[in-house]
C-alpha cells in the first residue's frame, strides 16, 4: 500500500488542487459552507513528496471535516484508507458535506452512522413565473456604514460580527434596507462568495411585525435583479427546518438541487 500523510498548510499553497476540487462540484454552494471550509485547518494529502489532494478540518467546538478531495491518481480502495485514516488521526466525528460534492459525499456515506439534513441551498431559478414583488426597488435603500449601529439594534446576532463599516465602506458586501412610510421592515445582504466567485449569496431578515407581508421574498426579488445585473448569479441558503425561508424561495421562483448534510461518523 501507498503511504500517504497529512501535513498542516494553507489553501494559498496548494491553489491547484483547491481550484481542480472547486471543478468538481456539480452544484452551488453558499457562505455558510464556504466559511467553514476558508476557516478550517488545511491538510495537504502527500504520497511521498506529491500532494495528491487536501482535507479540511474544521475546530471549533470538536473537529469537523467539511472538505476531502483526492486526484486522480489515488485509487477507490486507497481514497478509502485515507479517509479512515484521517478520521482516526485527526479525530474528526462530524462532516458537512454538500450533496455537490459527489467523492467526499461518497465516502462519508461509507463510514456514516447518522446523516442529517442541515440547510437547502437554492440557485435554479424561473423568477419569470414568480408574482410580482409586494415592495418594489423603490422601497429598497442601500444601508450605509454610518447605519450600521441601528441596523444591528434592530437586527439582535443576526449578522453575528460577520458584518463590518470596512465591509460596507468597501463595497464588498451589499446591504440594503426595505422601507415603507419611513419605517424599517428589514435588511438584505449580499456576500460575494470567494471561492466560486460567480455566486453572491443573498440572506435576509424581517422585522417580527412586518412577518408575512411580503418583505422577505421582496428583499430576495431585488437582490436577484441586483446579482444579475452585476453577472452574477443569485443563491440563498435555509436550515432543512426553516419552512417560512423554504416557501420565500419557493414563490420566487428559486428551487434546490442541492442540500448541505451533517455527517456522524
């Protein structure tokens, strides 16, 4: 048998490797993966002196493997032995996979005990058959970085630091709110994705007395129109229990064929 190690790097140095495993995914993935897959430890996958793929480990609260890609040159059965191997040394129990990601889906299907349904991830559109918006882009305000103290009152750990003025200063993310009669009814936000960059993920929150009126799949409706005019493509995520976020996408239009598991080992 092959003898494989893993050895500690960082995602910059093995950007090959990283761009060939973005490749290979068949679907689209949003910020809450992508987070915990930036923010994870980076293993280099080594046959000696070659590195043959990567793994991440994600540490907060107990360790968690949210990616594992391996080239072509690795057989199944030595795939295999590596993943055991990594989940024995690095004493991971727990995964996030995308269903995507069809190899370290595979393998995490070979050593389950349990698998959860964790969040949708919903990009497929047919917005053209979706009714139209309750609040148009008239009552959409982009939210300055001098508002952010507001926006956070209102919004409690929503954001949960995620947000910054620099971030907003910058132009990276996007924040807008939706406004009738001067009054706040809630907040949308886009963050590009870093890794695939032609995706913008697009979350949204509403005011609990504005609840079903129509606020949130307006927010969404606008970012839509927003990402699409910046050539880029709309995607939103909600937990598997979330039903009120499932049916906003729902009557936009948005539909998943994509779902994000939680993996026990």
């Amino acid at each position: 048998m092959m003898m494989y190690t893993f050895v500690k790097t960082d995602s910059n140095a093995i950007r090959p490797q990283v761009d060939a495993f973005l490749a290979a995914l068949t679907g689209p993935v949003d910020d809450f993966w992508e987070d915990h897959v930036l923010r994870a430890d980076t293993y280099a996958i080594c046959r000696e002196a070659e590195t043959v793929g990567f793994l991440c480990c994600f540490m907060e609260n107990a360790p968690r493997m949210t990616a594992f890609w391996v080239d072509g040159t690795v057989s199944t059965a030595d795939s295999e032995r590596i993943f055991e191997k990594a989940l024995a040394d690095l004493h991971i129990a727990r995964a996030f996979v995308a269903t995507c990601d069809e190899l370290f889906l595979s393998l995490c299907m070979t050593y389950q005990t349990k698998v959860e349904i964790q969040a949708y991830f919903f990009t497929e559109h047919n917005t053209q058959d979706a009714r139209p918006a309750e609040f148009g882009a008239d009552c959409m305000h982009r939210v300055t970085a001098d508002e952010l103290p507001e926006v956070f009152a209102l919004t409690g750990d929503f954001f949960e630091n995620n947000l910054t003025a620099a971030d907003i200063e910058s132009g990276r993310i996007e924040l807008y709110r939706a406004v009738e009669n001067g009054e706040t009814l809630g907040f949308g936000v886009m963050i590009p994705d870093r890794l695939m960059t032609d995706l913008i993920p697009c979350g949204e929150i509403v005011l609990e007395q504005h609840r079903r009126r129509g606020v949130a799949r307006s927010l969404q409706l606008f970012m839509h129109a927003r990402c699409a005019a910046l050539g880029k493509r709309h995607i939103g995520g909600c937990w598997f229990h979330n039903k009120p976020s499932r049916n906003t996408f729902d009557s936009i239009g948005l539909y998943s064929r994509t779902r994000l598991l939680n993996i026990t080992f």
